[in-house]
C-alpha cells in the first residue's frame, strides 16, 4: 500500500486506496494494534467509528458459545475518541443459553474503556416453513445503485486529507448530498481486512459500515455545524451474503441539538438490518 502523507496529493486519493492484503488492526495476544488505515476525521490521533466497531465485532466472533448462533443486534458505544495507539481487548459471555446469547466486548486504553459493545446472539436453527398463504411485508427497495457523477464526499478544501479509513472502504453515494437531507443513500465496501491475516467475515462488513451511516440525510451546513454519532446499533435480519452494503437513511436533529439517524441497510440480494445511531451537534468552523 502507498504510504500516506501529512499533505494532499497531487493525484486523487482514491488512486492510493488500500488492497485486499492490507489490514485494519494486528492482533498480538490481547493487544490491539490499529494501522493508520484506522484514521478517524475528527483527529489525526483517534480512530474512524467504523473501524473500531469492526474491531468489535471480530473480537465478539472469538467467544466459544454452547450451540451455532448468529448476531441479532449489535451496539457499539463509542465512550471517547478511540487512539490510534495499542490497545487491549477483551470478550466475555454474559448469558449463554439455548436460544439466547449475550457477548460484550471492549477496547481498553489503559485503565479506561474507550469503546465497548454488546451483541445479541440467537441460535441458528436450520429452516423456517413460510406458509404459501402467510401475509410477508416486503422489503424495502433497495437503494439506487449508481453513483452520483459528482460525489461530494470530498470536500472542497485544498488543505484537506481524507482519514485514514477512507483509504480502506469503497463509498459511493447513489442518492442525496452532505448536508442536502433525504433522500440520502450510499453504497460501499470493506477493501481491506479487519484483522492481519484473517479474511473479514460478514459480520464484520456489516459493523464496519454501520457507523458509515451516521450522517446520512443530514441537513445542516456542514461548514457551520459538526455532527458525531456517539452509538451504533444494528438490528439484524440476516448477515451479508456480499461484501458491497447500502445504506438508505432518515437524519433529525432537535431543538437540543440532539438528534438521530435511522438507516435500513441492505446488500445486493436485498435488506439486511435497520441502524440507528444517536447524534449531537455542535457548532465549528471547517
């Protein structure tokens, strides 16, 4: 992978995007070592939610469970910034039933917690008999799948270097723009693993774009106001069977300056989980 740099390319950075041998973290006992391709916006020193939240997951997949159970909710608690420095993990088993587990896990900074999440796991059991007759919603559409010819996530800034992990995913918007509100969509794809290695599971595709939706239909000027998600949750209705996941969502902001965004994900076969993470705004000068 091309060495990133302190100053913006002459070329445009997604020519330097990172490849399928490239890495989110290294694992080395119960330590964590996030790569730079973990660079969150907001800091040159924290970590993008994303990748901290596809952390989470792989760390959850390492707990040994009673019976075969798949991820039904995923929340991330994003507690403080997440550095970009080794960290430890853990993954501990609050409940394992039959039916039900509970899993949480961690990322530690020394002595404080800096992101943590707890995942509802159910037992897989082989089929489900959909009578012929039974009243099935359907699924939403899913999201517009060709990009817009003017995708705006890069911002008109010369002085701007995207973060880290923009170098790790594929990210198309198909629908809507930074600040333009609803409708909003994007499409994208974990180019990278999460774990050096490892090939990413499904889980991991989905929580890495979880926290990508965070954002999406907001509204304000983003010149004028930051917005940062402090939590991601998932429900689940099935894992991806794709490595490309879409994302269509609705943003509100109150009075308070608290808000939230809801998203339903989807991947090239169809719906996948809702999202839905809680926002606060603050005003800043970009």
């Amino acid at each position: 992978m091309t060495e990133l740099s302190d100053s913006r390319p002459e070329t445009d950075w997604r020519e330097r995007l990172a490849g399928p041998e490239d890495h989110l973290v290294e694992v080395d006992g119960d330590m964590i070592i996030p790569t730079e391709l973990c660079g969150g916006p907001w800091s040159p020193d924290a970590q993008h939610g994303s990748a901290a939240a596809a952390t989470l997951a792989w760390a959850v997949e390492q707990v040994e469970l009673p019976v075969p159970m798949r991820p039904a909710r995923f929340t991330v608690d994003l507690l403080s910034p997440v550095p970009l420095t080794p960290l430890r993990w853990e993954a501990k088993v609050v409940k394992a039933g039959k039916r039900i587990a509970i899993v949480d896990a961690a990322l530690h900074d020394g002595d404080r917690i800096a992101t943590r999440a707890s995942t509802l796991l159910m037992r897989k059991d082989a089929t489900v008999d959909v009578p012929d007759d039974a009243n099935v919603p359907a699924d939403p559409p899913l999201p517009p799948r060709e990009p817009l010819p003017d995708d705006d996530f890069v911002v008109d800034r010369t002085d701007w270097v995207p973060p880290g992990f923009a170098f790790a995913m594929d990210y198309e918007r198909t629908a809507g723009g930074i600040g333009g509100g609803a409708p909003a969509s994007i499409w994208m794809r974990l180019r990278t693993k999460v774990v050096k290695g490892e090939e990413p599971s499904p889980f991991q595709w989905l929580a890495a774009a979880a926290d990508m939706g965070s954002q999406l239909g907001g509204y304000l000027p983003y010149r004028t106001y930051r917005t940062i998600n402090a939590d991601i949750t998932a429900h689940i209705g099935r894992l991806p069977t794709t490595p490309w996941i879409g994302m269509d969502g609705v943003h509100r902001v109150a009075a308070d300056a608290i808000g939230q965004t809801t998203a339903q994900m989807f991947d090239e076969e169809g719906f996948l989980a809702t999202m839905q993470s809680s926002v606060h705004i603050d005003r800043w000068q970009f």
